[in-house]
C-alpha cells in the first residue's frame, strides 16, 4: 500500500485530498494542528488514516512526525508529500503589520520549506530506502502568477511557493522525485471565512482605501459562491501523485476567461481595469 503524506488535512483541499485518496487504496498520513481534529479525522477516516499533530511552522515537530512516518514505512519510500497548509492575510499593504505579513510567509512558504527537507528523505532522498521515489505536489493558487489589490501577502506566499518549486523540481531530478504545482481559483474552503474575518472593514474607516476595501470585499463573497469545490483540487492531487507523465503545473479556475486576460492583457492595462473596477484611479488633475 503506497503512503503519502498531506499537510493541512482537517479541512477544505487537505481533507478532500484525504478521502479521495483513502478511497483509491493509498495509506494517508495528514496533518492538523489540534488533538480534537485529529480524533475526529481518524473516527471519519479509519485504520488507514494516520494523524500528525503538528503545526507545519515548527520545525522539531514536523521533524519528529517525519521520524513517525519513516518508522511506519519499516524501510519503504513515501509515495507522496502534499504540501496544502496554508493561510490568508488581507488587507492594504501599507496597512498589514509585519507581524501578519511574516505569519503569511512563515506557515505558506517557510512551511512547505520545512516540511519538504522533513520528508524529502523518505521520497527518495535517502537511497537505503525500497520502492519508486515519491512526489511532491505544492497547492499554489492563481495568485501565484498575479497580484491583487488587498491581497499582496498571499499572493507574494505563493509566488515564493512557485518559485521554490520550479527550483526543486529541477534539484530533485537527481533522485528521481517529481515536483508539480496545483494552482487553482477560489475554493470553497474555510481560508474564505478567515481571510473575511482578516479584513475588517471597519479598521479602514479613516482610511482612503476604505471605498476600495468595501467593493473587495463584496468581490469576494461573488467570487466565493461561485468557488471551486474541494474534491476538484483532490481529483488533481490524485492525478499529480499517480500519472505516468503529471504536467508541471495545473491551472483551474472558475472564471477561466477572467484569468485569461489577466495572463494575455499588457500588465498596465490590467492595472486600469482592476483600478477602475475598485475604485483605485487617482484623481483627475
């Protein structure tokens, strides 16, 4: 039985990778950062299911849950690592305090960081160890590839992310260890409701942003009913971790004409538009 590991399981992408992947034989290890979760999954999942108690930011902890994997393994490679974890910080740039920013950057890319030199041993890295190498798959976003008003944390997370990967897939050649990135649009998962609750409005109130904030937030909630489900980007994570030849990068997207144009469209004539759109011209002389 091949085993893969899966970051951020309790929930939304990590818990629908989860299943699906319990579902096709696989022995799923994933991770949550709570002792609650980690009951409840095992009681949904069952014996095939391995809760990691960890939160992907602390190194000693992901360090010695990859000691419990290996032991699990009795000498065989891991099939998979899903590097899903993740958070969402909002706001104006000039508003988001580096406290909020380096929390951004530490769980969506010091994270997969950590969890990747972690487990990159058992995918491959250590050549004493039986079976094919592994995978990695690293859940990116469209905004690994374009930056939004209000959301310049999360999409610099990502851009690292696609930056790192696009480097370590070409690193990890030498073990035979294949890195694809899985960059989807909006999910209906619960980093929606969270990354609402993070930008509150009202902070903005003195703001002169505070017009531009207010329709991006309306802009969102649109976006977010119309949200990719969850078992989508599991059905991706599943052919990324088992075709013979997965593509480099999958891109899906709700409103693929949307993001389309914003990938042919010159970037100063994408910047009007969004800055029309918001309410972000300045003001004519």
């Amino acid at each position: 039985m091949k085993s893969v590991v899966i970051t951020g399981a309790s929930t939304g992408i990590g818990w629908a990778s989860a299943k699906l992947l319990l579902d096709k034989g696989f022995a799923v290890f994933g991770s949550v950062r709570k002792e609650a979760d980690a009951d409840r999954l095992k009681a949904e999942f069952g014996a095939h299911f391995t809760p990691l108690i960890f939160d992907v930011t602390d190194e000693g902890a992901v360090l010695a849950a990859a000691r419990e994997v290996r032991s699990a393994l009795n000498g065989e490679k891991l099939a998979g690592l899903v590097n899903n974890a993740g958070i969402s910080v909002a706001g104006p740039a000039l508003s988001v305090s580096v406290d909020d920013f380096r929390r951004q950057m530490d769980v969506n890319v010091i994270g997969p960081i950590i969890a990747t030199q972690a487990f990159g041993p058992l995918l491959g890295a250590d050549q004493s160890l039986k079976g094919a190498p592994g995978r990695i798959v690293m859940i990116s976003s469209v905004a690994g590839k374009n930056g939004n008003p209000f959301t310049s944390a999360y999409c610099a997370s990502k851009h690292a992310v696609e930056g790192f990967s696009e480097s370590l897939r070409r690193e990890l050649m030498l073990f035979g260890i294949d890195v694809i990135m899985i960059a989807p649009g909006p999910v209906k998962t619960p980093i929606w409701s969270k990354g609402q609750e993070a930008v509150d409005v009202s902070r903005y109130r003195n703001s002169p942003y505070l017009p531009a904030v207010q329709k991006a937030a309306a802009f969102i909630q649109q976006l977010e009913s119309k949200a990719l489900p969850p078992e989508q980007i599991a059905a991706l994570v599943f052919d990324a971790l088992t075709l013979p030849n997965p593509k480099v990068r999958y891109h899906i997207a709700p409103d693929r004409i949307r993001y389309l144009l914003a990938a042919v469209l010159p970037k100063r004539t994408m910047d009007r538009i969004i800055a029309k759109r918001l309410g972000l011209m300045p003001p004519a002389k």
